[in-house]
C-alpha cells in the first residue's frame, strides 16, 4: 500500500510540474544577448545623426541604447510594441537608418514585429530600445533592468549588461 502512495504522489508532482511548465511556455518569447552601449561609447556616425521624427530633445539628458536577439518561439508572429525601464525618463523603441546619400537618422517606430518561430535582432545602426535622460551614471559593468512589452505575449523583463562596444 506505502508504495502505491509513493506512486500516486510521484504520479501528481509529476502532473503538477507539467502543467507549470506548460503555463510558463505560454509566453514564446526568449531574450538573449542583451547589452546597454556605455553613455561615450556611441559610434561618431551615430552621434552626429540628425533629429528625425520623434526625436528626444537634447535637454532631456544622457541617452543610451539597448540591444539584443528576441526570439518568438510561437506559432504566431508577435510585435515589441514598447519598452520601460526605471533606468531612464522615457523609453522609446528606435530605427537607425542610413540613405542612398550616405546619411543617417534615427527615429522612433511604433514597434518591431517579429515572426513566427523567428527572431529580430536589435543591434547599433538598426533597431534598438533607447534609454533618454538616464537618471544616473551607467559604468561599464551595470546592470540596467529593461521591460520589454510585447503585442500578445505581454511583458517579459531582461537584465542588461553594460558595455562598450
């Protein structure tokens, strides 16, 4: 009889345990690679870029990007449709761009989508998150918390390294 209990209550943690995991997998999405640009370690070409669309303004203070890979492991395309952190005064999702004549703009978008079982990467010259009027001093080392918020999977929190590129 104890070992028919032994089997039942290892049959229910068993059950128990799947059933966490498989709500823990409603959310497809999977952050990897995550960094902060170190507030000098922005690129000369990158920084001499015009003010386009939604642009911060200059007296909002020091500004930096975050970088990473998102992930969508789901069987349905999501979109990063806004970031938050307590890191910065205001978060806005950004496309760096260059045109045919070589120059370069950066302004706010309304999100990135990313498809079904494929990834987006945010990475410098591209999309990114950008943090403006950092609320204090970031070394090298930090760690910044970013919440990305995304279309259908909802909120997923990140801890990103700082580093110069």
């Amino acid at each position: 009889m104890k070992k028919y209990l032994v089997l039942i209550v290892a049959l229910s943690l068993l059950l128990s345990a799947c059933a966490s995991s498989s709500s823990a997998r409603q959310n497809s999405i999977e952050v990897s690679n995550a960094w902060v640009r170190t507030v000098g370690g922005m690129q000369p070409k990158e920084a001499s870029a015009p003010a386009t669309g939604m642009q911060a303004k200059k007296d909002t203070g020091p500004a930096t990007g975050a970088f990473m890979i998102i992930k969508n492991n789901g069987e349905s395309a999501d979109k990063l449709i806004k970031a938050e952190s307590d890191a910065a005064k205001m978060v806005q999702i950004h496309l760096s761009e260059v045109d045919a004549n070589g120059v370069s703009s950066m302004h706010e978008v309304e999100g990135v989508d990313i498809p079904a079982g494929g990834s987006a990467e945010l990475k410098p010259g591209s999309y990114h998150v950008m943090l403006i009027g950092l609320k204090q001093d970031i070394q090298e080392g930090d760690m910044i918390s970013i919440t990305l918020v995304f279309q259908n999977a909802g909120k997923v929190t990140i801890e990103a390294p700082v580093k110069t590129p």
